[in-house]
C-alpha cells in the first residue's frame, strides 16, 4: 500500500512532512467504524521538564479503581503525537483495563536530546503524584512503541534512581541501543519493512546529531550501567525490523540482571505493526497478547 503511494520516504523529506504524512496514514486512515471504544477521553495537560504538555487521558469501562499507564508515542522522537497513537492508547486501555495518560513530549528538532527524556520523566513523575485520582490506586507503568519504549525504558531507570518504583513496563519494538551497528537485523531489515535504516539515521540525526554521547543511557538505555531493580517488562519485537535485535537484547540484559522480563516476538511482522490490526487479524492477536499480559504485569499476576 506504501509503496504504490507514490509517497517519497522520511528520510527525503522534512520533518513537517514526515509529521503531516505519519499523521495521514495512522489517524487520516482510520473509519469511524474503527475506533477502539472505551469509556472516556478527555484532552488535559500534565507536567513536562519545561512546561505544561499536551496529554490525553484514557478511561476503561467499569467502576475501577484501575492502574494507571503513562504512555509514550513513538516516531523516532521526531514524528507523532497524541492522535497518530490514539487507537494504541485506546486498545491498551481497554485490554489492559487501565487509565492511560498519553503525552505529547516535545519534538526534534526543535527540541533535540535530552528535551523528549527529561519530558517523559517528568511526565511519569506527575502521573505517580496523581495516581490516585487517575486510576484509583498507586499502580503505576510506563508503556510505548519504538522511540516511545525508548522513552519509557528510560523513565523506568531514572525513577528506579530516585527511589519510585513502578509496576511494570511495556516496551513495544523498543529503541534501546544505539551505541552498536552490528546487530543482525540492521543489515537483515534495512529496507523495504516499514522501517528503514536510512529513516532511522534521519531520526536520530535529528534527534541527537552529533552532539550526544551514543553510550549516554538516556538515548542507549540497553548501555546503563545498573539494570538491576527494574519493573517486571513485556518486550515485544517483530521479525522484520531493524530493531528487532536490540530489543531482543534488552529483554535478555533485564533478566540477566534479575529482572523478570517477558519477549514476545512477531513473526512475520514489520515495525509497528501495533497499529496495523485492522489489515492484519495476526497482527491484532499479537497485540491482544502482549497487552493482556502488560495488564497482568501491572496487577503483579
């Protein structure tokens, strides 16, 4: 479908016109007959390193009290926002039967590294202090897709430095590691998958340029030092995509470091296929799978 678009790739165009072109293919494509129901959204704000950011707050159906999910879009910290992501958040509230709190973080390049990691701590930090009057508990995760399972890999490890615990993470064909070129399904997956390697490097030339240290964890979570004491994590990778094999890695290096963390891979799946159910029933029971168990995870079962 993609491809007899005619549509030229991200990494040949700006980054508005990435903004504009993943908007239309995520949101611009969904029938109104698509739309995962659940019980209320309602457009807020929440706290962010610098200001006030845009958030969306997702509610289950039932009388709760419910875990609360602070979720991360994904899109190479350059690409997407609260509506591309807007059925993902939908689907994870509903299968998960969690509130889910959304963030719009500031965007690269005009908010390169470390604008969208300081945005997403800073954010998660204000949904544990609201907790309470979001789900009805103290049960608190972080989840997101690609760029935003980086972010939330991240937020895992630096509230882990500060003494805040969460409940469980959800890392969906997470970013963790850019500090290595060698992985397998870099050469594997480099085009014609949905993500390609020269997007990524568009990403992260962007986001990071040169003037990030590629070992910092905040941009290589895979390369902290300590990635012991982490929340229990569902890593989920698909088979054709370049960063299948870095996440694979990350699942492996959590519980090598005494985590419990669960890698559900996707066979025959490309780069987010999170949000490609409606084409693909195997795909949607990938996702029913990995979210039921983040919802088990967050309920410590």
């Amino acid at each position: 479908m993609m491809a007899a678009s005619g549509r030229k790739p991200t990494s040949e165009g700006t980054p508005a016109e990435g903004r504009a072109g993943y908007l239309a293919l995520t949101f611009g494509t969904r029938k109104p007959t698509e739309v995962v129901p659940v019980a209320q959204v309602q457009d807020t704000t929440v706290d962010g390193a610098t200001g006030p950011l845009k958030a969306r707050i997702y509610r289950p159906e039932g009388a709760g009290p419910f875990p609360t999910v602070a979720y991360f879009h994904g899109g190479g910290w350059v690409i997407g926002d609260l509506d591309t992501h807007d059925n993902m958040c939908r689907d994870l509230c509903r299968g998960a039967r969690a509130v889910v709190v959304a963030v719009d973080y500031r965007l690269a390049p005009e908010h390169p590294f470390p604008a969208a990691a300081l945005d997403a701590v800073a954010a998660a930090r204000w949904v544990v202090a609201h907790a309470a009057e979001l789900g009805g508990t103290a049960t608190v995760g972080v989840a997101g897709d690609s760029a935003g399972g980086n972010l939330a890999a991240v937020v895992a490890q630096q509230l882990r430095d500060a003494g805040t615990a969460l409940a469980a993470q959800f890392l969906i064909y997470p970013a963790v590691d850019h500090a290595q070129a060698d992985y397998a399904s870099l050469a594997q997956n480099a085009k014609g998958y949905f993500l390609e390697t020269a997007t990524m490097a568009w990403f992260y030339a962007h986001y990071a340029g040169t003037v990030a240290d590629p070992l910092d964890p905040r941009l290589a979570p895979l390369r902290h030092r300590d990635l012991t004491r982490l929340p229990p994590a569902v890593v989920v990778t698909a088979e054709f995509d370049p960063l299948r094999d870095s996440g694979m890695a990350y699942a492996e290096a959590l519980r090598a470091a005494g985590n419990h963390a669960e890698h559900i891979a996707g066979p025959g799946m490309v780069h987010g296929f999170y949000d490609m159910g409606r084409w693909s029933p195997a795909a949607q029971a990938l996702v029913q799978q990995g979210i039921r168990r983040f919802g088990e995870r967050l309920r410590g079962d």
